[in-house]
C-alpha cells in the first residue's frame, strides 16, 4: 500500500448518502453560538435605546398599543413593579396628583361615594392619630361657613338634647366667666326674652325670689330706698292707701316684719270688713268702752297722757277673768 498516494488524494470525496446511513452536521461549537446569542443581545438593546432616544414617540406608541391589546399584561407588570419600587410609586402618584388635581378629587368623590364605610374609618383613624390636624381644620372650615356649622349644631342638639345639656353645664362649670358675659350680652339683647324668663321664675319659686330681694336690700339699703321712693312717686295712690290703711300691709301693721315670710301672697283685708269689725268692738267690747271714756276725761291742755292697765289691782265683785292684761 502506498501511503503517500493515499495522502497525495485526501481529501477523500464525500461517499454518497445512503438511506440505511444516518446524516451528518457539524456540530457548533459552545463559544461560538454563546457570542452568537450575545451579540444579538447586545443588538436588540441598541436598537432599543437608538427607539427611546431617537423616536420616543413611536416607542410610546407601541407601549400603548401593546397596553391596549394585553391589559392584563399591563395590569400584572404594573403591579409587579409598584410592588417592587413602592418609592417611585408613590412619588409618581404624587406627582400626577399635583399636575391633575380635578382628575384626583373625582377620583376620590367616586371612591368614597362608593365604599362609605372605608372612607368613614379612615377618616376616623386619621383623626385619632392627628388631632391638631383635624381640629384646625374643623376651625377653619367653620370659619369659612358658619351657616353650616350653625345648622349642624342646632339639628345635633335637637336630636341629643341630653349631651347638648351635659356639654353646656359643663362648659359653664369651667368657665363662669365667659358665661356670665354671654348671659349679660344675651339680656341686654334680648331684654323682654330676660323680663319673661325672670317672671316665670318668679311665680314657679317665690320663696327663692323673696329671700333673694331681701339679701340684696340687706347689702344694698340705698338701692333699695331709692327704688322705694322712685315707686312711691310714680304711684302716690298706693303711697296714700299704706299710710291710711296699714293694715293691709302687714309691714306697717302691729307684726313683726320678717323678711323670709311671703306677705305678698296673704289675702289682702277689705276696708268693709276692718269697718265691720272697728263697729263690733266699740259696741261689745268692755274695754274699748273703758278707753274711750278715759279719753274723754283727758283735759285738753295735757300734752303727756298715759293710760295704765295694773293686773294686781282689780275692781271688787267682779271676776278676776275679766280684768287680765292683754298678751
């Protein structure tokens, strides 16, 4: 065998393709489809950054289109990233927020018309965790509507008059001063609301209306007497009627005045029945009689006379009953 003809022929012609033979390829090597798959890697995010940088109009184009086509596809990416970058979530709803304030406030006004019950009790969390937040703005819009927060106030007295009563007592109870300025300013006002109020007290308690009168002309005698003689000129019929009958005041009569019995609500004596009584005692009683001619005996030119009545010293053969000194 001649090896060097045989190598002088290589190479060999391929041998014909059998159907019993199986086919052979070459196989690639591992490096080179590696770099193969690289480099179409590396040109695909070129031409996507070439898109963005020079054409990012038809980018976005296709962004949307794609959006629109496979929403759930959107919704699922979306989602994922929010997740994943809570920061530039927030930061861009914050920013699309400040831009489009109309389109935030109907979403919200839709929100909350829809699901009441989580706007209420975020609402309500967010005031318990900033009170000074909600009390300034509590402040600010009653300042800004005062006819809704009026309405507001009297519609929630009406329906909780308990906590309203509660609520007022016990404002009144730490601050008597700022109540007793709303009362004065109230009164000077509301002047006949005062009269009528003050009446009605009167007649429902009078002992408490008769033992304020009386301490207040205690401490205050010249207010009183002034006010006495400031009556007794605008009505001198009543002044004339006390000074002829007495007795139908039991202040000017023989009593002893006291201060804490109600004298106004005693049943005024008639003039008939005080004329009625004078003229049964002058006729029937003895010791008027005796009087009346000690009087007679009185000489006219005596300017100091006293009549005696002596208990130890009686008539003789009379009964001893009779002739008793009044008590």
């Amino acid at each position: 065998m001649n090896l060097n003809n045989n190598h002088q022929q290589w190479p060999m012609p391929q041998q014909q393709w059998q159907p019993q033979q199986q086919p052979w390829t070459p196989m690639p090597v591992w490096a080179n489809h590696y770099s193969f798959w690289t480099q179409q890697q590396m040109a695909d995010q070129q031409r996507q950054q070439y898109m963005q940088a020079e054409h990012p109009e038809a980018v976005r184009a296709a962004a949307a289109r794609y959006q629109a086509e496979h929403p759930e596809v959107h919704q699922a990416s979306a989602a994922r990233y929010q997740a994943e970058h809570p920061d530039v979530n927030q930061a861009a709803v914050a920013r699309y927020q400040a831009k489009h304030p109309e389109v935030h406030q109907a979403s919200a006004a839709r929100y909350q018309a829809e699901h009441p019950e989580v706007h209420q009790a975020s609402a309500a969390r967010y005031q318990a965790e900033h009170p000074e937040v909600h009390q300034a703005s509590a402040a600010r819009y009653q300042a800004e509507h005062p006819e809704v927060h009026q309405a507001s106030a009297a519609r929630y007295q009406a329906e909780h008059p308990k906590v309203h009563q509660a609520s007022a007592a016990r404002y009144q109870a730490e601050h008597p001063d700022v109540n007793q300025a709303a009362v004065a300013r109230y009164q000077a006002e509301h002047p006949e609301v005062h009269q009528a109020s003050a009446a009605r007290y009167q007649a429902e308690h009078p002992e408490v209306h008769q033992a304020s009168a009386a301490r207040y002309q205690a401490e205050h005698p010249e207010v009183h007497q002034a006010s006495a003689a400031r009556y007794q000129a605008k009505n001198p019929s009543a002044r004339n009627e006390r000074r002829l009958r007495p007795w139908i005041i039991k202040a000017n009569s023989a009593f002893n005045y006291n201060f804490g019995t109600a004298y106004s609500t005693d049943k005024m004596i008639t003039l008939e029945l005080v004329k009625a009584l004078q003229s049964m005692l002058h006729q029937c009683n003895p010791y008027i009689k005796d009087f009346k001619t000690a009087l007679q005996k009185v000489p006219k030119d005596c300017k100091d006379y006293k009549m005696v009545i002596h208990a130890d010293k009686k008539p003789a053969g009379a009964h001893k009953g009779r002739f008793n000194a009044p008590q």
